[in-house]
C-alpha cells in the first residue's frame, strides 16, 4: 500500500504533487520521490523516510508542468534510497511509480538482466520501467500497454517520459487509482484525500483500466485499447474524513480493508492449488524442525495462538506459544532443532526483539511474521514473511491481525505438504477454502450495523465476557483485548470448559457473554457452557456459523457467520468482535484511533 501522485498542466507539478503526497502519507511512509520533465530531461528525487525527507534532499522545486510521486510502504526491498521510486530506466527517458506487488517480477527481472538491463533497485517496480523500456518505440502508450501485458499482480502505475513532456500513462488492476478532472490541468491519484481542493471531479477507474493524461485530455481504454465511458464521481468530502476514506475512524477503515489485506497478503502465495514458500530457502530447517515456540505480545500473540492450533493439527509438529514479555525471561530447554517463530505487525517490539535476540544467543533459528519491510524484527531473523496489511493507523490492531492469521495458515499447509504429514487431498481442500476468506469476511462486514445496535444497547456495561472452545477460545483473547483497549470496558476472555472452575462466579444478572461458535465438533461442549452461564442470568450473544443456528437457539441475540472452515474461521469471526470493541468506544466517547495509555508499537524496555 503505497501513495502514487501525477500532474500535468498549466501549473508547476512539483508542489501540487508533493501536497497530494502529504495527504497519502497513511498509505506508506517509509520513503518518498518525485519525477518531473525539465528541458527535455527526466529529474528524479527520491529519498529514505518521510515525505519531508525528500523534500529536504529536493531543495528548490523545480519548475515543469509534468510530474510524478510516491510516497512507499515497502513490500519488496527495505527502504532506501535506492528502493524508493520513481524508478527508471537504463537510459533515463522513463520513470514510473507504483502501488502493488507484482508477482512474477523475478522471473521477468532474470530474463531482462539476459537481455542487459542493469538493475539499481531490489524492487518488483524496476522490472516495469525496464519492460517499458524494451519495448519502447517511439509512443510511450504503447510501450505500457506491452509492458502491463507481461505483469502478473496488482499495480497502480504511472509513467512519464522525456519524450512527452506533456503525458502521464496510467493503469490499475486491484489497486485503487483515481484521475482528477481540472481545467487545462489533470491529476492522477491512489486516492481522493491528494486532490480535494485541487478539482471535485474525478474518474475512478476500476481494474484492468488504462488512462492516457494529457492537460487537455483523458482518455480511458481497457488494458487492450478499447475506449471506456467514464461518469464523473463528485467529491464532497471534508479532507480529514477523505483520508479515512469517508470513514470516522482509521480503525473502522482498517476493518473494513482487511478482504483486500487477506487477498494481498496470499498473493504469490498459492500456485495450482498449492502453497509455496520455497523462495524462502528454509526447506531444510522446516523439515527437520522438532518443535517451534511462536512468540510474540498483544495481538500478534493471539494471532500465534490460532498458528500454534492449526501447525499442531496439520504439520504434526509441537508448539508453544508464549507472550515475549515472559519468554525472554523463562530458562527455556532449547534443543537444536528448535525453531523460534517471531510475530509483529510493527516489527519493533522490544520484548519481542528480545526474545529473539535470546534464541539466535542460543543457536536456534527464527522466523519472522511481521508488516513492515526492514524493521528490526525483520533485519534481525533468519528468514522474514511479511503480511501485506499496509499501514496500520490505529493503534487497536485489526487487519495485521487478520493477514497474520492468513500466513500461519499459509505455514501450517507449507509445513504439511513437505512434511507430507497430513492427508494431501485434505490439505488443498482447505488451500481452496482459503481462497474464499476475503469474499467471507465482506459477508461479515455487512452485519456492522446489526452490532452496532448490539454495542449500542450494552455501551454503559462495565464488564463483558468472552467464551471459546479451540480456535475460538484463541478468537476470545483478541475480542476481549479490543474491548479492553478501545473502550476501556473490563473484558476477560475464558476456554469455555474453564468456567465450572472458578470464573463462573463473576457472571451476574445482565452481563453481556459474547459467545464465539465456529468449530462444529464442540457445539455441544460450547452449548453446555453456555446454559452454564444463562442460568446466572448472563445475556448470551453468539457469534455462530449459519449452520449452527439451530443449536444456538438459547443465546439471546445471533451475528450470523459463512459456513466457513472451522480451521480457517478465526479470520472471520474475529470480525463482530472488532466491530463491537469499535462501537462499545464510540458509544462510551473513547478516542478510538488513540487509546489513552497505548502507542501504536512499545519500543522501549
Ligand atoms: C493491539 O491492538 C495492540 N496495539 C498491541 O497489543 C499490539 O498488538 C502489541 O503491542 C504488539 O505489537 P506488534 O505486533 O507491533 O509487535
């Protein structure tokens, strides 16, 4: 999730893309550029950090009526100088940003170096100026649409040229990408909030849509070149709500991004019904693991919970999970084929820094899951997955959890298929069951507001409980733990069978239980524990699968979920929960986006 800004017109470029770029900021920040045409040349800034980094290094603006930008949220090659974009091409006529992830770039990059195309980046990105470039021949369109033809992925693009110092060559497909309508000057943007002010009429285009920008003109066509009618979409947003995408809140944003951070983050992932994480190089030590500790705080930790579940389950392999405050602390039995795996949406964590720091003194090898492309986490461990989540704004985690979710699932299949430890028809029936998570999970979101009226009704409570059997005791950690951070309701999550001994006691006339039922073999376990807590008069709200509805018929209220996998079910059920914490706060006047007491990631011992 990066921020691309392009202008061409009247004015100077410069300063109209580097405001754009300060109102894309929440889509990447790690580094920043710009590309404008100046007397027949291409002059391109680009620097590691945030946008006023850049802007620093750039010094004076430079004067031209053709420009484009970008500000980054690295997902190939750490941040650098080198790695920020614009990139271009061996001789210096192109240069184009991007947002997305192209999938085949090493293949491609392999057959251009044959081919002596020298590259200076570790980006997928390159590879597409350098495409260009090769088929290049005089119009600018042409060579694009050649160059798209050979992508697989995602990408928002924009391409400049020396050569035509008054066009911008744009195309999308799965990554959002808007042309704003001026007068003798146009704009192309990843998103609104970097035109509003500037012109209240703009094209959204959808994927597999090509746009040629001239100051006078915009032309849209299919990937092909066949024209498009366009209907103008009239903005009226306020700036602040547009950075939000017209919502109130980055966290309620962030809920409902998460389909496209669940896609983003399996893309690449599963070839022919099979996943693959060969590129990793870790075979070796995945097949001869003997035990994993997967470690972590917070969020992360409850995302480790459900991977200890389903690796056990699929992979056959034993694991403990533990909270890194504790694990960093603990005399562990390290044995040497151990191996550690580290999760963190930040990937600065300082106690989980820590402890695997405290592995690799002990020789054991780690794996890290994190969301941000060179953090310390990253650096630091043996081999690195990222989750494609994008930024996370708000401090209460919800679509990191969800992509960390995707790619412990991701590993237990991998683990399983080289380990060949589970039945492997089994095993790509849930690979394609995976592949409707994204899909399921929109289902989820489109009950926001039946559990707004739930979140309505219990706002004043001071205490709620949250029950689980499996994975949805794992699911119970992380609702309770939104609740408690956002809306500062106490919330204590509970393995349902553990009631009967002790906590049962708490439950009163009137509190809220919030009843996660997704795993059919323990209905039944889960229903009993249930008319353990009704029959002290608890208001029992479940969280349950369509298909269990019929048993669930003594809960008080229902929030309906897809048949989905029990296996794969915390992904969407979690949902309802992040929707509910949401709301409790709202209702109860928190500040949602920034938790009194909390920072986004706890970097100091
Ligand atoms: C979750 O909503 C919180 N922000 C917090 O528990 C967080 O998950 C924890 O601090 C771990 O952060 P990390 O994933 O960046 O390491």
């Amino acid at each position: 999730m990066c921020g691309i800004m392009g202008y061409t017109g009247k004015g100077n470029a410069a300063p109209v893309i580097i405001d754009g770029l300060s109102k894309l900021e929440y889509r990447g920040y790690d580094s920043a550029g710009i590309a404008v045409c100046q007397e027949g040349k291409l002059e391109i800034t680009k620097k590691k950090g945030r946008l006023a980094d850049m802007v620093t290094a750039l010094g004076e603006l430079p004067e031209s009526p053709l420009g484009i930008g970008h500000t980054r949220w690295a997902t190939h090659g750490i941040p650098s100088d080198n790695n920020a974009h614009p990139h271009y091409d061996c001789q210096g006529r192109i240069a184009l940003v991007h947002n997305g992830i192209i999938e085949n770039y090493a293949n491609l990059r392999k057959d251009l170096m044959l081919e002596g195309h020298d590259f200076v980046s570790e980006t997928d990105t390159e590879v597409v100026a350098h495409l260009v470039e090769k088929y290049y021949n005089g119009s600018l369109e042409q060579a694009v649409r050649k160059a798209l033809s050979c992508l697989q992925g995602s990408f928002a693009l924009a391409v400049i040229s020396r050569d035509e110092p008054h066009t911008i060559i744009a195309a999308k497909k799965d990554s959002p990408l808007i042309v704003g309508l001026g007068e003798g000057e146009n704009y192309i943007a990843s998103d609104i909030p970097a035109i509003l002010g500037r012109t209240a009429r703009v094209y959204i285009l959808e994927d597999d849509e090509f746009v040629v920008v001239t100051p006078e003109q915009v032309t849209v066509t299919d990937l092909s070149g066949n024209l498009v009618e366009k209907s103008v979409f009239d903005v009226d947003w306020d700036p602040i709500a547009a950075e939000k995408g017209g919502y109130e809140h980055f966290m309620l944003k962030e809920i409902h991004e998460q389909p496209e951070a669940v896609r983003k983050t399996m893309s690449g992932r599963i070839h022919d019904g099979r996943v693959d994480f060969s590129d990793l190089q870790f075979d070796e030590v995945f097949q001869n693991t003997r035990k994993i500790f997967i470690v972590a705080c917070g969020t992360a930790y409850h995302a480790g919970m459900v991977g200890r579940l389903a690796i056990e389950k699929l992979a056959r392999i034993p694991v403990e999970t533990d909270i890194a405050s504790e694990f960093r602390y603990r005399d562990v039995l390290w044995q040497p084929d151990d191996l550690m795996i580290v999760i963190s949406q930040s990937g600065e964590t300082a106690d989980t820094l820590a402890a695997l720091r405290e592995a690799k003194r002990n020789g054991i090898k780690v794996l890290a899951v994190t969301n941000v492309v060179g953090s310390a986490v990253a650096r630091e461990a043996d081999r690195v997955i990222y989750t494609h989540a994008g930024p996370e704004i708000a401090v209460a985690s919800t679509k990191a959890y969800s992509t960390q979710l995707v790619v412990m699932y991701l590993l237990a299949l991998y683990l399983a298929e080289i380990r060949h430890s589970y039945d492997p028809v089994k095993l790509s029936g849930m690979v394609r069951d995976m592949l409707y998570m994204d899909t399921m999970v929109e289902q989820v979101l489109k009950e926001q507001d039946k559990i707004k009226a739930l979140a309505e009704k219990y706002r004043s409570v001071q205490s709620t409980f949250f029950l689980g059997r499996g994975m949805d005791y794992a699911v119970a950690m992380e609702g309770a733990l939104k609740l408690k951070e956002i809306s500062y309701v106490h919330a204590e999550a509970y393995a349902a069978g553990e009631l009967k001994h002790g906590p049962l006691a708490l439950i009163d006339e009137g509190v809220p239980v919030l009843a996660l039922i997704s795993q059919d073999k323990l209905v039944d376990k889960a229903m009993s524990n249930i008319k353990e807590v009704k029959a002290r008069g608890a208001v029992v709200v479940a969280i349950c699968k369509e298909n269990l509805q019929e048993d669930c018929q003594e809960c008080d209220e229902q929030i309906l979920l897809p048949r989905v996998n029990p296996l794969l079910a915390p992904v969407v059920s979690v949902v309802p929960l992040q929707i509910f914490a949401y709301y409790m706060a709202v209702f109860r006047g928190a500040d949602v986006d920034k938790p009194r007491n909390l920072a986004k990631s706890v970097t100091v011992e």
